[in-house]
C-alpha cells in the first residue's frame, strides 16, 4: 500500500514557501491580496503552488468572504424516515440537477436532534463551509428561519412557513387537488372519509390534514377519524389497523393517506383482513411515487414535485447569491392522479 | 427583507485586519503559524475576528493541510434512478449514522457522466474541500481507482472490485444467499429459472448474475433466460414482459430479479397477464427493501446491509484519515430472506 492509500500528505502553505524561496506570509499575501508581493514573487508562488499540486482556490474564496459554490442541506430526520424515503432522494435530484451545471456542491449534515441542528447551521455558515442553506421539513413553531435570520445566512425555505416568512418560499400546493379527491370520494358515496395523516409535527403533514378536513366539511360531511403512521409503510399498516379496529358506524369506507408509502402500507393491511379496493375500502394515497402506479390496484394519489421543489430552490438560492432579488414566493401546484384505488364516481 | 435573507457581506480577512488595527498579512500570520505576531496583537486578532463574527477554523485547516472533516461522494447515476432508490437514502444514513458523532460533513456531488465525474473528484480533493471519498457503484473497468491513486487521495471501495485492489474494500457478498435461493426453487420442482438483471454496466449487477449462473449450474439445470432491468420499477416490468412474450418451452416458472423494485415491476406484469405468484411463477428480489414483506404476496429477497455499508465504510475512512491501517478487506454477508412469492418447496 503506498502512501496515497492512506492519505498521502497533501501539501501546504509551507511547502508551497519552501519551493518558491519565499516566507509563508508572503505566500499569504499573494493568496489573499495580490498586493505587498512584486509580480516576480507571485509568479514564483504560482508555479511552486502548481508543481506541488497545491490548489488554493477553495481557502483563498473562504478567506476572502467569496462566494464558496457549496449550498448546505441539514436534515433532521430519523434513519428509519430516511430509509426508502419518497422525498428525499427526488428533492436531492433536483438540486443537483441545477448545481451541477454550476460547478457548485451540496453539503449534507443529518442530525438527531434540534440542539444538533442550530450547532450545524451556525458552525456550516460560520466557518465559511456553505454559501447558504435549503430549509425542508418545516415543523410547527419552527424556530430555524429566525435562527437563519441571525446568522444572516442566505437561505430559501422549502414548504409553506405558518405566517409571513422573511426568506423566499417554493411551496407545493395541494388544495386544489385534495379537494378535487375528496369530491370524487363524495359523488361514489362515500360518506365517511378518514385520513391518516404523517407526521404531527411536520408542517406538510399538518396542511395535508387541513385540506382534507376542509374539502370534506365544505361538502357538508362530518371529517372521519384520523390516525397518524409516521409517513412509513410500517406507520401506514398500523395505523390501518387501529382504523379497522373501529366499531362499524365509525368505520370509514375510503381513506386518505399521506403518503403513498403508508397508503401502501394500508393495503397490505386491508388485503389481510379480506377487503377489495376500491369495492370496500376507496384508497387514495400522496407524493406520486413510481410504485403508485404498479401497485395493484394502481394507486390514486396527490402527485408532489418533489424534484421540480429542488430545483427551484436551488436557482432561486444560486441567484439570490448571485446577489439577484429573489421571488419572495414560488407556487408549485399538485396534481391529482386518479386511477382504480379510489373506484369510479357515480 | 432585510440584508441576511439575500447574503449580508460577510466579514473578510480585510474587515478584521481593520478592527484589529493591523496589516491583513498579520492576521494570515496569526492565522496561518501563530508566529511572527506578538501576543498581545494575535489578542487583539482574536477579539476582532469574535465580534465580526469572522470564523477563521475551517480555511485555517485548509490552508494548513490539516483534516477538513468532510468525505465526498461523488454520484455518476442518471435521476430516474435515484428516484425512489433502495440503495442511496439507506447507504447515507449509515454514513451519517457515523459522521454526526464525529462533527463530520458529507460534500455529495451528482454528475452526469464519466469526464464531469474525473473532474469531480480532482476538484473536490485538490481545493482541499474533502479529506478522502467513498467509492460506490463499481462499473466494469471502473478507472476511478487507478485516478484517486494518483490523486493521492485516501478512498474506501464499496463494493467488490474485479481483481485486487489497493484500497480498503467494503462488500456484501450474496453469493451463498443467492445459491440458497436457487436451491429451494430447484427443490420446488422449477428447470427453468431466469433472471433479470441490473444495469449491465454496474459490477453489482454483474456479480448477482454470475452467483445466480453458477447456483443454476451447479444444480445441473441450464440458466433460463436473461433480461435487463435497469434497476427501476419500469425497467423490471419491462423485463417481465420480454420474459413472457418467449415460447412456452423458454418461459421459466421462477424468476430471480437482481432488485426488488425490478421484481416490484415484474408483479404487476405477472398480475395483469393472469398468472398467480408464487403458483404460476416463483419471483424472488434483492435488496429487502421495507416494501418487500408488504407486497403481495410478500417477496422472498435477498437481504443486502445497505445502512451497514455506509456506516462501516465511514467509519474505516475515518479511521484511515487519523493514520490508522485500515482493514483490507471488509465482508458483509447478504442473507435469505423466504417469504410467500417464492413458494414452499417439496
């Protein structure tokens, strides 16, 4: 094994100095400013710099507050959330998709806690790691815009922030598309409709429930029950369960889920204890994931744009670093996607 | 909006020079050596870099060769497949699993092709912007080995690599699972099993394909059929159907899929064409993914430690960059999962 395999040492400022005869200030000079060194030094530094490989350009933008082509992403999110997850991997996609033609890098911190991820932010920004940030999963009291606003991080938030929010938003907008859901439910019958929602404290979570219990009041019928499955296949089947476990007048005859993972997660549940979908249990499901549409039946769901999510955000982030003013909000629209899962309307 | 929400100027090496009342060639001074400045000067430094809020640590380090605290890795895939991917979200959250502890970053770039992907990785290494990369994906002939070699640059290798390698490897060797597996389709009474490979291009792929032949041969049974699925949910339906439109004397009556989403695929062609799983064809995947034993039926697979191979190859790059000899070889060993798709044997 040579030494490369184990992390041959690069060179430094030093070596760089040695070769060109030069003291290692003058070497910071000529990196940071240009000035103090004749022209004859800089050359000498310059093709000592080159022969050895040493390559300043990173250090030389952090140390002078340039723009260092790296946008952070910090994700709270348990393993088990981000194992098979339906977001993530499309959201990152996207991102990448717009930074890749910019010769910029994303840098990724997963974080167990809340603690942990205000450290992150301000040590990623602070020591000059990232030019700014995406901002996803947005909880309910979130305290990550005000704490960006502090640092004065450049960032965009992804989702729809409770209130006003200072930083420029890409929102995904579903209303419309659960609403048309929810109407279709309602002209096949349907009069007890209940949703399983994801996460409690996930904003996305919350809305979803809202614009499902809008939609099915303003059709003059009373919400069904809701049950909560942590936006996992596992979540979505036991939560099924406790949905089934229900005495008959509070049984609903079609479901919402959140997610298309946990709608999956439902029919497992529902194929064991001898229901057809649609014929006695409607389902409709959330996100569009590619498995929707192989499931069986195909799955009806909300269609998100997960990737068209990333890569907003990450144009808007770029031009705002750019120094452009941003837009200070970006609606993407849901789409709903209607397929045998959720039956025929009458 | 106020200046932090589009990138309030952050402090450089100028403002705190200023502040300090001192050359900025000072502070690179005290920066870079601590020598050469009094210490009553490096104070007044240190006081004006805390109340700018100017965080010196990570160029410091940079400039200086030390350990940045960040592993790259570079992704060569196209974004349909890493849309709902088994391997990547799982893979990261053993990585981070490992790197949270260690104040660590990941610097994760996607590229398009095999020259950006070059590119990439020089970049990433030589403006010190990561300490060493994890390798994924092995393509046949990968050149990545040989270039970080002469990078200089410390690397782990997931995944098994034709030949010997250099660097510390890190595989999931399926081989005696995937023999298992043949095995109790030969025992359920099937002569004719087939397989549908990965992407033909992926030495992952290559390998599944080779342990399956030789299981098959082994038992003294002729391979049946070969189709490529590209890894996708699409690419397996596809393969499924390419399978079924053979005569009746090449149709196999069990199915290895190099994937679970490929098999995920396969099950609803199987569906659709009337024919019952496993009493029509046997089906089996790779991977158990956490949709597999939530199918329907539920998928026989081949249980590859995804989360496992992101935390222990972490943790022997980390290992390596505090000048530890890293293990050569490290072997995780894939495991069979039976469950109803496959059938019972006699």
């Amino acid at each position: 094994m040579t030494a490369g395999k184990t992390g041959r040492k690069r060179p430094t400022i030093s070596d760089v100095a040695q070769r060109a005869g030069v003291t290692k200030g003058a070497v910071s000079r000529a990196l940071n400013s240009g000035t103090g060194v004749s022209s004859g030094t800089r050359e000498r530094i310059r093709q000592a710099a080159v022969e050895l490989g040493w390559s300043p350009s990173y250090a030389a933008r952090a140390l002078n507050g340039k723009p260092l082509g790296t946008i952070g992403l910090v994700v709270r999110r348990s393993p088990e959330i981000l194992d098979f997850d339906a977001f993530f991997p499309s959201f990152l996609s996207g991102i990448e998709s717009v930074l890749s033609g910019e010769e910029h890098a994303t840098v990724i911190r997963f974080v167990p806690d809340a603690q942990t991820e205000a450290a992150t932010y301000e040590r990623l920004f602070g020591d000059r790691f990232v030019d700014g940030f995406l901002v996803t999963d947005l909880a309910v009291d979130d305290e990550r815009p005000e704490m960006l606003d502090r640092l004065g991080a450049p960032a965009v938030v992804v989702g729809a922030p409770e209130g006003s929010s200072d930083f420029p938003t890409i929102t995904n907008d579903s209303e419309e598309a659960i609403r048309g859901l929810v109407r279709r439910f309602a002209e096949a019958g349907h009069r007890r409709i209940a949703h399983v929602q994801g996460d409690p404290c996930m904003l996305h979570a919350l809305q979803r429930r809202r614009h499902w219990e809008q939609a099915v009041r303003d059709l003059d019928l009373e919400p069904g029950p809701v049950e909560y499955g942590s936006y996992t296949i596992v979540g979505g089947a036991e939560a099924t369960e406790r949905i089934l476990a229900r005495n008959d007048d509070e049984r609903p005859t079609a479901v919402f889920y959140g997610s298309d993972l946990m709608a999956i997660g439902g029919y497992s549940v529902l194929g064991e204890a001898g229901l057809d979908i649609p014929g006695d249990v409607a389902v409709a499901g959330f996100d569009d994931i590619p498995l929707a549409s192989f499931a069986s039946p195909p799955l009806t769901t909300v269609r998100s744009r997960h990737r068209a999510l990333g890569s907003a955000g990450a144009r808007i982030l770029l031009d705002m670093l750019k120094g452009q003013a941003p837009p200070l909000s970006t609606m993407l629209t849901g789409e709903l996607c209607l397929r045998e899962s959720s039956g025929q309307p009458l």
